[in-house]
C-alpha cells in the first residue's frame, strides 16, 4: 500500500530520565542542547532511534554518547511511557518517544558530547521550575513519580547504598527521593517487620554519636509486601 498525506512519515525518538542521589538529594540528568530545535535549553538526554537498533539499544547509546554513561553504571532501566502528542517537537515530522528510567547509585559526574553542548545533574525540585525544551518537564515528571512509586512495593531503595547500611541511612534515601521526613521509629518498625527485606549481620556501625547501630544488608525479596506508603503520592 502507497503511503499518502494521509499517513505522514513519523520519528521514532528515545529520553531518558536519569535520576541518582547527589548530597541527600534526588537529582536528575540534564543537558543544554547545542543544537536547533530548543538550542541552549536544558532538556532530558535523549534522540532518534535507529533503523537497525532496538529501543533499548538506542536508549543505551543516547545515554552513552551524550553523557558518557556506560551499561555498568546502570542499576534499573526501564521503559515509562511513549510520548505522541502531535505538537510535542517542533521538526516537520511528527516525533514519537519512548521515555526510559534510568536509576544509578553512584553515577559520576557526566561529560557533554554529541548533540549535548553541556551535562549536569540538577536536583528535580529545583528543574519543577524550569521550562525544559519538548514536553520533557512532563516526562521528568512522570519519570520521578515512577521512581517514587515503585520505593513503595520494592527494595529499590537498598540499590542506594554501600553493602552494609544503618537503618537511619536507608531511610535517608526514601527521605531524599519521597522529598519527605519520616518518623524513625515508625520506620524501623516497617522495615524491619517486613520479611525478607533486611539481614541483620553481626556487627555494628562505628562511626556516629551514641550507641552503634545494628548493620544490616538487602534480604532477598524484591518485592515488598505489604508495602512502604508515602503520606503525600
């Protein structure tokens, strides 16, 4: 079948919202375009798929030729939605993306290239204010909610921190990424009451004021049940 007006020629694109802990606070990847449309904007990493690539190898090689960012840096990737709206790209074709997460624990700092004229990592409530180019403040969005979510039923969080850990410190981290404080000993109660998701070891943290806190490592489950709410999804 010959194509018509009716049926225009459509471009298959690839973001990503990496997001990482930097200082106690969830950070997202974001470069300045170096290029039209959006020049000089900050955007979410990303670009067009290729003819002979998959969506999860085009993902992989954005992230890697505009951030430096190789495989073995990744702790969780997976596919959040496609973005189709009609007026989302400004380029005579119509753009449709496939929006990725990307979670990292100890992501360096990135290095610029390709189409990106700069790289950073900016703390998502600051970037809530910001206009990023395309729709990608709704992608963002939608990205750092998805994070947030799944802190609730798995044992991501653990992803976030060394071997050994207090539970102070893995509350930390859904502190930082939930954006909200928790009651300790709320907390502890959760955690540690929730089979499978701790293992107590036979030692104790050293540094800190008081008594030592018992350490502990990721159990084996990786679904949690029942699951850790948020007071404010």
């Amino acid at each position: 079948m010959a194509f018509t007006s009716e049926f225009p020629v459509f471009a298959v694109a690839v973001d990503l919202v990496v997001l990482t802990l930097r200082e106690r606070r969830l950070c997202a990847l974001v470069i300045e375009r170096g290029i039209e449309p959006y020049a000089r904007r900050l955007a979410l990493p990303g670009g067009f798929v290729r003819v002979d690539e998959s969506l999860t190898d085009a993902a992989r090689r954005e992230l890697a030729e505009e951030t430096g960012f190789g495989a073995e840096l990744v702790t969780g990737m997976e596919q959040l939605r496609t973005y189709g709206d009609p007026g989302r790209d400004p380029r005579p074709e119509r753009v449709v993306s496939v929006a990725w997460v990307v979670l990292g624990a100890d992501f360096p700092d990135p290095v610029a290239a390709s189409d990106a004229a700069t790289a950073s990592w900016l703390p998502v409530d600051e970037l809530a204010d910001r206009d990023l180019a395309f729709d990608h403040s709704q992608i963002l969005a939608d990205g750092v909610e998805r994070a947030r979510s799944k802190l609730e039923y798995t044992a991501l969080a653990t992803a976030f921190l060394p071997d050994e850990f207090t539970v102070a410190e893995l509350r930390g981290v859904y502190e930082a990424i939930w954006g909200e404080c928790l009651d300790p000993a709320n907390f502890q109660r959760k955690v540690t009451g929730t089979k499978g998701f701790l293992t107590p070891i036979n030692r104790r943290a050293t540094s800190g004021r008081g008594r030592p806190a018992q350490l502990y490592r990721a159990g084996a489950v990786t679904e949690l049940h029942p699951p850790l709410r948020r007071r404010t999804p």
